[in-house]
C-alpha cells in the first residue's frame, strides 16, 4: 500500500476520533448546562410557591385573629346590650316612684343606647370587612 494513503487513513481516523471526542464533550456539556437551568427553574419555581403559600397562610391567620376579635366584639355588644335592657326594665320601676329618677335614667340610658348603636354599627362594619377578606383568601388559596 502507498505510505501515503496510508498515512492519509491514520490523520483521517485520528481526525475523525478528535473530533467524535470533542462532540462528545460538547454535547455532555451542553446536557449538564440544561439540565442545571431545570434545577434553578424548579428551585425557584418551588421557592416562590412556598412563599405565596406562607403569605396565604399568614393572612388567613390574621383573618382568623380579626374573625375571632369580630366575634367576641359582638357578644360583648349582645352583653352590653342585656345589661341595657336590664337598666331600662329598672328605670322604668323607677319612673313609677321618683320623677327626677325617671329622668336621670331616661338622659342615661339615651346616652348608652346612642353610644351602644355606634359601636354595633362599628363593629358590624369591620365583620362584613373581614368576613369579606376570609372569603376572598379562601378564594384565592390554590386547589
């Protein structure tokens, strides 16, 4: 055989080795680079879900809080309430013997019934708010 086409097969060959080598690195190269742009994108991809998670969790404990402090305002309005009614009941015994009493009583007890009804439309009012953002956050919780 010709010492050069010899010589020519064993460049080719070894030319034809490098390069499949080369291409080999490149592509596992290229394999690990997307495979590490998945992880960042899954990393972060979970790291914002648990945070969304922690700030819906957040807010629907301070939902809860605000629930509880709306619910114990109204039944200390329904106790204030009672005790009014129990005031009037005896201001009203009262009218039937004393005058004077009768009208202290009546200026009194106009005065808490003003200041009661105030404070249930408050608190009424701050409910229906917060009964709103409950509703809104269970509405927004991901299923």
């Amino acid at each position: 055989m010709n010492p050069l086409l010899v010589s020519s097969l064993v460049c080719a060959a070894l030319g034809f080795g490098s390069a499949w080598t080369w291409q080999g690195y490149r592509m596992d190269a290229y394999k690990l680079e997307q495979a590490n742009e998945r992880l960042a994108i899954e990393q972060s991809s979970r790291q914002q879900l648990a945070e969304a998670a922690a700030k819906v969790a957040s807010a629907q404990d301070a939902a809860r809080v605000a629930a509880d402090r709306a619910r114990a305002d109204a039944a200390r309005a329904d106790r204030a309430a009672v005790g009014l009614r129990d005031t009037l009941s005896r201001s009203v015994l009262a009218a039937h013997t004393d005058l004077n009493a009768c009208t202290t009583q009546v200026t009194t007890i106009s005065e808490l019934f003003t200041a009661s009804t105030e404070l249930s439309g408050r608190i009424a009012k701050e409910a229906g708010e917060w009964v709103n953002q409950a509703v809104t956050l269970q509405d927004a919780w991901p299923r």
